[in-house]
C-alpha cells in the first residue's frame, strides 16, 4: 500500500509539474491555456509540490495571489494531514507488534 501511495505522489506531481509548464508555452505563444481550476486542481490531489516547482522553475503565476499563497497552503495542509495520519497508524502498528 505504501508502495502504491508513493508512486501515486510521483505522477500527481509530475503532472501538476508539467501542467504549469505546460500552460506557460502556452501562454507564451497565445494558445488555448490549462485552466486555472485545473492547476489547483492537480494540487489539492497531492501535486503541490510540482505544481510549487512548476510555478518557480517556469516563473508562472507566481504574481497571481491565488497559487502564491494557495498552493503553499495546500502544501502546508497535506504536510499536517500525513503528519497525523502517519501518527495514528505508527501508534496502531507500534500496538500490534507488541
């Protein structure tokens, strides 16, 4: 399971990466964009990370309040909730052991 939940982190946030690249070609060369919604989107299902690389490494949206404060909270919010969710399983794998 665990093995599962890391290569899901890896393409989530490969594609949240390459979306924000993506939409920056796009936007450079006046294309049909990715929408906003969609770049979000891919960050509340576990791609802050690339979507936060993404953002600096490509220089997009980074003046847009909306992923310079979003996709951080996003980040921080997915950092508490395996903190917590790694706390209550160690603590229940710890008792069965025992």
């Amino acid at each position: 399971m665990k093995e599962l939940i890391l290569i899901y982190l890896l393409i989530i946030n490969a594609v949240a990466f390459l979306l924000m690249l993506a939409d920056k070609l796009k936007a450079k060369k006046h294309l049909w964009r990715i929408p906003e919604s969609t770049l979000m989107t891919t960050a509340l299902l576990g791609g802050s990370v690339g979507a936060l690389l993404g953002m600096y490494t490509a220089r997009h949206k980074t003046k847009h309040k909306k992923f310079t404060v979003g996709i951080p909270l996003i980040l921080a919010a997915q950092i508490a909730l395996a903190i917590l969710y790694l706390a209550k399983f160690a603590s229940i794998s710890a008792v069965k052991v025992s």
